[in-house]
C-alpha cells in the first residue's frame, strides 16, 4: 500500500482484505513505534490507556477529550494507519458521539471502534456489562457514520457488540446484534468481543455479512494458523504484545524484593547487553523514538551555527 495513501485508506483497505492481517494493540507511543519498527502495516491504542496512563479501571472514568489527546500523540509518533478505542462514543446522545468522531479524525486517528454498552461501561471480559437498547445502538452507530461522512468517508467506523458478554447475552445474542449492525447501519466492520472458543468465534463470522473480527477472551490461548483464520473470516487478529511487558515486570519486582537487591536487574541487562547489535536488542527503551537520537544529531550540525555544535566524538559514550 502506497504511503502516499491517507491512513484512513490505508486502514480501510487493511480490513477489505481476504487475508487475516496481524494488528498489535497496546496504549502508548513507543508500543506503536515498536510495531511500525517490527514492520507492522497498522496499530490499535487499547482502552488500557486507563490502567496504563491513568492507573484507573476501564470503566468509563476517562473523557473524551483524555481520550483523544493521548490518541493524537500516538497516532503523530507514527507514519502507520492507528486504531483507537472510543468506549460507548462518549455519548449521551448523538450530538455527542459526532462530535466525539470528528475529534479523533482531527487527531490524526485512522479509525475508532464504538460498543454498544449502557453508561457506566465495562472492560471486556469483565462482569456488570448492560447494553443499551437496539434502537439506540443503531442510532449511536449511524450518528458516527454519519458524522464521519462529513469530514473523511474513508474513516473506519467498527461497530462493536458485547452481546455475548454482557448480564444474560449468550452467542447468539451477539450474532443477532453483529447482523443487526450490519444490515441497519453503515459501520464498516463488525468486532464481537469476548468469545471463549474458537468454534463459537467460527460461527460468529460465518453469519456476519460484513468484514468482521473476534477479539477472544484472553483465557483462550490456543491459536489457528493465520491460514485458518483467513478462511474462517477473521478480517484482523488483534495482538496484544505488550502483555509479557506487564508479567515479566511485576516478577522482576518481585525477584529484586527478595533479593534485596538489584542483581536480578543487573543480570537482565547482562544478557540485554549481549543482544546489541542484533534485532533482537531491546535496549533502554528509546531505540524507536522519532526523530532518533542520530537525526537530532544531524538537525543540528545543519542548522545551529558552529558555535553551538556538540561534541558526539570526544566523550566516554561513544564506546559504550
């Protein structure tokens, strides 16, 4: 796909595709650096910018305007097509979901997903999900589409269901809703969230007369090839990469409080250290910044007079 494309085609097209296409999903403008790095064509910012950024629940505590402002900074850290939560559109009513689509475009997002929960809402895969009524999901649904036909047709509009999550919901509640969805509004994509087999997941595609997607509950580890998901109609499979980022951390915490000691970290850099120049060299954390440390370097032996030239030679970094 040509760069030259707007992101928003980018993402659109990614969706039209026969074949299951791999987006990874984190919250913050280094994971999406990562991603686009690794080679990844597009990236979702998860609602987990709540737990991540904020160090709340996802429960609906975040504004619009939190939302958006940090999307904007993930989505301009990037030349890759970003792909954003929008909880419930941020409503009430439709006045407030268009306005809450015309801020993610003017953000420089790609495209956002909107559920069809009842205010306050709740994480996936959290129990005291209430959806609203079929009316009004279409209304909120048709309210986005609508709002993004103003400004850029090529904005992705995902309309999601937690028909199976949700007090009483069952599969075949969430297909009801995913059907509904796509036949009474113009959403693009169909997202069913939470189902707990791949089997019930296969169904769900199956009768969805859009490109659809299923994100799992994260307690079904087990994984198609991307040859069986392309066949069962998974238009993207949804990565959450920064996951091992959380575990790993909370045990190195755990491994340095018994050890009274930062060897455990030492030894971690150690072996990090020993990666460097390879692909495989995470480092510090600022590998995937942009500009890179070297264009900064270069920004300025172009434009600052010779005066204010730094030193990058004669100091004791340069052989680290």
């Amino acid at each position: 796909m040509a760069m030259t494309q707007k992101k928003t085609t980018r993402l659109k097209a990614l969706f039209k595709r026969p074949e299951t296409v791999i987006m990874p999903f984190g919250v913050m403008p280094i994971h999406a650096q990562m991603a686009e790095a690794a080679g990844f064509e597009a990236f979702e910012v998860s609602g987990g910018i709540s737990a991540f950024w904020y160090g709340v629940p996802d429960v609906g505590i975040l504004t619009m305007t939190e939302f958006v402002d940090h999307c904007r900074r993930v989505a301009r850290s990037v030349d890759i097509p970003v792909f954003c939560d929008a909880d419930t559109g941020f409503g009430p009513g439709p006045a407030s979901v268009r306005r809450t689509v015309h801020e993610f475009i003017d953000a420089g997002v790609a495209g956002i997903h909107i559920e069809d929960q009842a205010d306050p809402k709740k994480a996936g895969g959290q129990t005291g999900i209430a959806l609203v009524s079929d009316e009004e999901a279409i209304g909120r649904l048709n309210a986005a589409c609508d709002a993004r036909d103003e400004l850029d047709e090529d904005f992705v509009i995902v309309a999601r269901t937690d028909g199976y999550g949700a007090g009483g919901g069952s599969l075949e509640e969430a297909i009801r809703r995913g059907k509904l969805y796509a036949e009474e509004t113009d959403a693009d994509v169909i997202f069913y969230e939470g189902l707990h087999t791949w089997e019930q997941i296969r169904t769900a595609l199956a009768e969805t007369p859009k490109p659809a997607y299923v994100i799992p509950s994260f307690t079904l580890t087990s994984r198609p090839s991307m040859e069986e998901l392309s066949a069962m109609g998974q238009s993207i499979d949804v990565t959450p990469f920064i996951y091992p980022a959380v575990g790993e951390t909370w045990r190195m915490l755990l491994q340095v409080r018994e050890a009274n000691s930062s060897k455990p970290l030492n030894d971690y850099m150690t072996a990090e250290l020993e990666r460097r120049g390879t692909e495989l060299y995470g480092g510090v954390g600022d590998n995937w910044v942009k500009p890179s440390y070297q264009q900064v370097r270069e920004m300025e032996e172009k434009y600052l007079p010779a005066s204010m030239q730094r030193d990058y030679v004669n100091n004791p970094n340069v052989n680290d």
